[in-house]
C-alpha cells in the first residue's frame, strides 16, 4: 500500500495533498541526523497520553495506522534534543524503539512512493541528494537501523515490522545464568514437564519466571483462533503485600503485557473479571483455591496456560498451595480429563526445604514428595554459569554467637516466677514444676486451657491466661529489658481490661491480680536488675559494623511484633548506638492486634531503608520471604531462630557486594534455639546433597515415583471426604448447639449459620443481642469491625460486609463450643465442623 493509500484507509486524506511528490517532503531534525517525515503526518502533543499506547497498540490493530505512527516518532525526536530525561515521558529505549520504527517505516513508504518496483532497503536511493541515514542519535544515544527486509516484499516487511513492535518481550537483559535457567524450563515445556526452579535468594528468578511468562504469552496468542481469547498466566503468591510487589515487576518488565492483580483485601473485582482482561494474573493462593472449591465455571484449569507458584516449598501438608495441587492432581487422573488440558506449573524457590526428617534417604523422599505435589519432574539449577551466579549473589560470613542467659537470682525474675507458682498452687495447675519464661512452661499450660474450655471452669480460664501473660513477661525480660518487660505486662492486663468491660466479675478478678501482683512488680521499676547478656552481645555486633562501615545498613529479625517494639525503644534509650542508628520497624499486618502494620507503612519502611533516612530494620519473619528489601551489611537472628528455608533467606539478605556483608544469629548458650540453629546447618547440607541426588534420577524413574505418591496423597484425599460425609449424614445441623468457649453461653443453633463467598455467618439478628461491636481504627475492605461476646469479651470474629452494602456478623470457628447431645466439641476450622454448613448468597442475608 502506498502512502495515499494507507492515509485514505484512515480517513484522513485531506491531509496527504504532497504525497506524490517526493521531493517537496519536509525534514525535521532528531538528535544530530534529519529524519524525513511523510506529509500527511499529522503532529500529535508529546504529552498525549494516549500516545505511547499508540506506538504499539495502533499498529497490533491496524497499519492504516502507520502515519500516526510516524507522526509520533518525529515528535520523539524533536523533543528528545530540548527535554531533559526527567520532562520526556518515555525512557531512551522507548524513544530509541519509537525512533527506529519511525525510521523502517517512513524509509519504505518514501520509498515505494518513489519507485515503487522496489523490494529492499538496498536498493531505496537518494532522495534530493541525501542517502537515508543508517543511524542516527537520540541524547547520547546512538541508534543503529536494523535491516530484516533480505528479500522479502515490502507488504511483508512493515507488516513485520508491525508484528514485532506488538510483540510481547522481557524489558531486562538476562545474565548468563538466568538466560541458563529460562532455557532449562523451555526444554522442560517442549519435554511435556514442569519444572521447579531452585536458586538463590537475589538472583533475580521473577526476572527469569518473567521471561518465561512472556515466552508463553507470545505462543498463546499465536495459538489462539481470530476473536477467541488466548489462555491466562496465573502468577500464584503466599502473601497479600507479595502480590503487589510481584504485580508491578511483571508490569514492568514484560513490553505488552497486561497484568491483574487480586487478593482477599479486595471486593472490587474478581478473579473471572481479571481473567477475562488479561495476560498475567497474580493472586494469593486463597482466591484460586475459592474459585476451584467453588466450581465456578469461568474459572478452569484448562482455561491457564501456566500456573506459577512463587516461594512453592510452601506445597505440602495443608497449606493453601497444596489445596491448589489436589485440584489439579484430581484433574490429572480424571478418566475423562487430559494432562494436555492442564496449564503448565512452573515453581519457584530459594530452597526446598526438609519438613521434618534428618537422615539422607529422608530427605530425598522428602524431595521427591515435593516434585509429586507439584507434578514437576525437573529441578531446574544453575550448573554451567555457577562463576557468574557467584559474582552475583552475596555469600556472607556467617557466625553463630552463643550467649549465657540472664541470672536466675534476679530480683525481676525472682518475684514474677514466685507469683507464677503461687497462681499456680491456688488454681490446681501444674503440680510437676516446670521453668518460668519457657516455651515448654507455655504448651503445657496451654494443653490444660483446652481441658479446662471443654469443661467450661471459667475461673480456672482465667488463671490459665494471667499464667500465659506472666511467662511470655518473663521471655521479654530475658531477651530484652525490665522496662520492656513491664510495659508488656501492664498492655497486656489494660488490653484485658478493656475487652471484660460488661463482665463484673471477670473485671473483679483482673483489678484484684493487678493490685496484688503487677503493681508489686513495677515496685522493681528503680531497683537494680543484672544486664542482659544478649543485649550486650548484640550491642558490640553493631557498634562493630558500624566501625567496619560508617555507611552500615542492616536487618535485626526478632520472634514477635512486641520484640520489634522493644528492640527499637532499646535503640533509641542507647546513648552509644543511637548515635550511629536511626531504626525502624517492619512487622506484618493481619489481625486486629497491637504493633500491626498497614501495607503502606510497611512500604514506607522499606522505602526509608532504601533511601538511608533509616539505616537498621527491626523486623520479624514477614522481612525473611519474599519482600523485596534493599540490599544490607549485616543481617541478625536475634533469638528468632526457624526453619533451614527461614535461615536461607533470612542469610539472603545479607547481599553487599562491595565488600564482605555478615549473618549472625544470637541464641542462648545450651537452649533449644542454639540446637536447633545448629541442625539447621546440618540440614541445609542434607537438602543440596537430595535436590541433586533427585536432579540425577532418571526421568521415567523419577516420574514413576511421582505417580505413586499422587496416587497415594488422592486415595488419603478420597477417604478423609468419605468419613467426613458419613460422619455429618448422622447430624442434623439443627441439633448442633454453638457455645462460647470461654463462658459457655449458647450462642446460636448449626442450621442458624450460612457460608457466603467463604465467610461463616449469621443472618436474621439472632446473635446481635449476644455480641459487642467494636469498630475497627484501621478497617480493611469488607471488614467493619471485631465482634466479642457481650458476656465474658471473648472474640467471636469480624462484621463483615457485602458487596449490596448488608453487614452481618461472621463467627471465628475456634472461638466455640460445637455441642451435640451436650457434649462439647473444640473444631479449628469450618471445614471440619460434624454437620452441614448450608450455603447461601448474598440475597439470602
């Protein structure tokens, strides 16, 4: 099509009056080289903000649409030369694209406009005496014309061209190793696998799951018939803030490619809407598994063309990524379904992991489990470029510091585990001795808290918590302060307080333990305490990287939020450290809990990190997966000592290339933190020793073994539905009584309870003369408020809202009672309730 031609098809052909001549074509300057422009290009404003949409969308559509094209890139290249790089709205390599397009395209128009029997670009001649520049310059810049025509006509080349500035590509360069792991699992997906990838914490495997998302969005749209919708990505993470966080990379670093996002914190959308409208979906694992359970017939396996699961060492036992992979196991084996059917699964982890075994052949069932669970058959590493991944992923020193504990004769210490066994004697617990301020001293009380719940001594309840917040007291004290100890306790009791208002004579019980025992302890408020040998530790450790580093920046992982809090109060008293330290906080969000954290604030944390306005994070486990927090000198286990998977990537952190960067856990000189911490190390040997052992199998070997586990964990599958749907076929949910569980008031029948959009709820009003609303300082969407028991403050839940504006209440499953024929039953989760849960809608409210 000639240049008349292409504008007439657009409308505009009262614009191309100069078309038939060549030689009266105006020039326009771009960088240091004139660039011809047709004369019906119509100038567009730089600032459009439609315009960088019409670069690549114009042209996908229709290339009728080439002068507008054309106009747009002349405009680039005019303002390039007179805006500075933060005016222009595009990048240098989004200029540099628009520019080189613009010059393909006006050079083979004018061309075929001035000889039309040519085919090539070789053969375009002078125009007025100037050869069409081979390059050109855009800033600094310089921009080379790229020459795919070879023989081809000159139809096929701009339809090529346009083809190509539609096409949907991966904006980063890979390095040799990530480019190693893409080519792995595209031989896995031409091999019929999937694939897990295993490599390190910051090298960058959302870049290489990224490129391979786009690999896989190209050949879906090219597979698609002419109007019928190619298949989605599903892009599958653990936590709320990790689906924005991965959201806005693959956003950005795939050219073309829309991108949803969804999670249980909104109502706005849903995840059929977010199918239906885009390329990459990323969501938590909740959404998906509720759309499955739900089977509602927009969502489908056979609808994705990959599944993606990000941290997937998650997928075992009962985690939400396991609820994914029985949905597709179970399509898997279906007698009328078809693996060809099923999306691809593509994993994505630092490290397996051990679960819970400790000898070779374990650990490389365990591993094999894992393959199962995710149906992947090949575990993808870096082999061939292992000296690049090492220049490129940090390998701190790592040092295991064990310190005495705090003395035992301490006057704290003394008077609260002196109280602790005077409760103790008066309440019948715990008659065999056990040592305050432990974890074992917490579950043993707990178990006698379920006995006691099961039969209803309310009293005896309420010793059994002023115990649990005595202990967890005296476990602040011996990693941190008095004075934190104290304020921890004094929260705790006004915390108590507070919910009890109502209850006479739970509120009688609390002032009489907190005149007789909390304020004997603030007595010891001014009397001298021995120092904490943790502290001190931990003081020398960064007074140290800050001598090595006046520019030091680093993260201190602590057990709860209550440690963050009291870390940073410690920080700030420090004459010495807060010298040198300005800390913060970075703690997750979830229930309605003091010390919690908004997704912007955390945001906000990270960004002050980043920029240097704070210079140590105090953080607990959320900082450990996932999140994307700046690199740092050091990085700290105080106390806070988990799994070989949480040591991996908290050791991950700790990523400065400059010069060496340190992980060092503190941990208590003969405790259980200091045995463990030492087993993680013999673990994470075990775990390289069978992820390589497994790696070296034979593939027909090793997918005869993933079979038969597949087959196993689908029988135990079939067998826990059977006994569950013969167990409730015997209970009506009318003879179901629920009663709180801490005061045992009945609260409403089973058959009063419906399950709307997964949330247990109560309609009618018949629970809102027995409940306390207390509305939330920081509501989520959806969610107005906590609910309690009007009689003894006990937490029943949340008020939820729904999408037609009704507000009922939804009742936590863990907070009752179940009583059939009277007697009482303790169910964590709805899912196992002995009866029927009767499903509704929202019109049922």
């Amino acid at each position: 099509a000639s240049v008349q031609e292409v504008a007439t098809a657009t409308g505009h052909d009262e614009t191309t009056s100069n078309v038939a001549g060549a030689s009266t074509l105006p020039m326009r300057t771009g960088g240091s080289n004139e660039l011809p422009v047709t004369a019906n290009s119509r100038m567009l404003p730089f600032d459009d903000p439609s315009a960088s949409e019409l670069m690549t969308a114009s042209l996908e559509r229709d290339l009728s649409t080439a002068p507008y094209v054309l106009a747009k890139a002349d405009d680039i290249a005019a303002t390039r030369s007179t805006k500075t790089d933060d005016d222009v709205a595009y990048h240098t390599e989004d200029a540099v694209t628009a520019l080189s397009t613009r010059h393909e395209l006006s050079s083979r128009l004018l061309a075929m406009e001035h000889n039309p029997s040519l085919t090539c670009m070789t053969e375009i001649p002078s125009l007025d005496g100037d050869v069409l520049p081979t390059s050109f310059s855009v800033g600094t810049d310089e921009v080379s014309v790229r020459d795919p025509l070879g023989t081809k006509s000159e139809e096929v080349a701009i339809a090529s061209i346009a083809e190509d500035l539609a096409q949907v590509s991966i904006k980063e360069t890979l390095r040799p190793y990530q480019k190693e792991l893409v080519d792995k699992i595209d031989r896995a997906e031409a091999n019929g696998h999937n694939a897990v990838v295993c490599a390190p914490t910051g090298s960058g495997k959302t870049l290489v799951a990224a490129s391979h998302c786009s690999d896989v969005i190209r050949k879906a749209k090219a597979a698609a018939s002419d109007g019928e919708r190619h298949k989605c990505i599903y892009f599958v993470v653990p936590t709320v803030h990790l689906v924005e966080q991965q959201g806005n990379y693959i956003r950005e670093n795939i050219i073309n490619c829309t991108v949803g996002q969804i999670s249980g914190d909104q109502t706005d959308t849903t995840l059929c809407e977010q199918t239906a409208t885009n390329d990459v979906v990323v969501m938590t694992p909740a959404i998906l598994v509720n759309a499955l359970k739900e089977k509602d017939p927009q969502v489908k396996l056979s609808d994705i063309s990959l599944l993606v699961l990000d941290e997937c060492h998650h997928t075992d036992k009962e985690h939400l990524y396991m609820h994914v992979m029985n949905f597709y196991l179970k399509q898997k084996f279906e007698a009328t379904g078809s693996k060809d059917s099923l999306p691809r699964v593509l994993g994505m982890t630092a490290t397996l992991g051990m679960g819970s075994v400790s000898s070779p052949k374990d650990a490389i069932d365990h591993v094999k489990t894992l393959c199962a669970n995710l149906d992947a058959s090949e575990l993808v590493t870096v082999t061939e470029h292992c000296r690049e991944l090492y220049q490129y992923v940090a390998h701190p020193d790592t040092e295991l510091k064990s310190v005495s504990k705090r003395m035992i004769k301490d006057p704290f210490y003394q008077r609260a585990a002196k109280m602790m066994t005077e409760i103790q004697r008066k309440s019948h617990l715990l008659e065999k001795p056990y040592e305050h301020g432990t974890q074992e001293y917490e579950t043993v009380i707990n178990q006698h808290r379920v006995a006691l719940e099961m039969a209803g001594d309310h009293e005896a309840l309420f010793y059994v918590n002023v115990l649990i917040c005595y202990n967890r007291a005296l476990q602040v004290y011996q990693d941190m302060r008095k004075e934190e100890a104290l304020d921890f306790l004094f929260r705790k009791f006004s915390e108590v307080a507070t919910e009890a208002e109502g209850n006479s004579k739970l509120v009688k019980m609390i002032r009489n333990e907190r005149e007789n025992n909390v304020d004997r302890l603030q007595e010891l408020q001014e009397v001298h305490s021995f120092p904490n040998p943790k502290l001190e530790a931990l003081k020398c450790l960064l007074l140290d990287e800050f001598k090595r580093c006046n520019k030091a920046k680093g993260i201190i992982f602590m057990k709860t939020r209550e440690f963050t809090s009291a870390l940073v109060k410690w920080c700030n008293q420090d004459s010495e450290l807060s010298q040198y330290f300005t800390p913060s906080r970075l703690v997750g969000g979830g229930s309605e809990t003091r010390g919690q954290m908004t997704k912007a604030e955390q945001l906000q944390a990270i960004r002050s990190f980043d920029e240097g306005d704070c210079n140590l994070l105090v953080a607990t486990t959320i900082g450990e997966e996932g999140l994307d927090i700046p690199e740092c000198n050091f990085v700290i286990r105080y106390e806070t000592v988990t799994s070989e998977i949480g040591e991996v990537q908290a050791r991950g952190r700790a990523r400065v290339r400059v010069r060496s960067s340190r992980f060092v856990e503190i941990v208590t000189l003969g405790s259980a933190n200091e045995a463990h911490a030492k087993a993680n190390k013999y673990r994470q040997k075990l775990m390289t020793e069978a992820s390589n052992a497994v790696r070296c199998l034979p593939q027909a070997e090793l997918l005869n073994e993933m079979q038969k586990r597949q087959l196993e964990r689908l029988h135990k599958l079939d067998k826990q539905t059977q006994r569950l749907q013969a167990k409730r076929l015997g209970v009506r949910a009318s003879i179901v009584q629920l009663k709180c569980k801490q005061c045992g008031i009945d609260v409403c029948k089973g058959s009063d309870v419906l399950v709307v959009d997964n949330f247990y709820v109560v309609a009618g009003g018949s629970v809102d003369a027995k409940i306390n609303v207390k509305e939330s300082p920081n509501p989520k969407i959806g969610r107005v408020g906590k609910i309690y028991c009007k009689n003894c403050s006990r937490d029943w839940g949340i008020m939820k809202q729904f999408a037609n504006g009704i507000i009922v209440p939804s009742l936590k499953c863990e907070s009752f009672l179940f009583c059939i024929s009277r007697k009482p039953t303790v169910i964590k989760k709805w899912m196992n309730v002995p009866f029927e849960v009767q499903k509704g809608s929202e019109d049922d409210l």
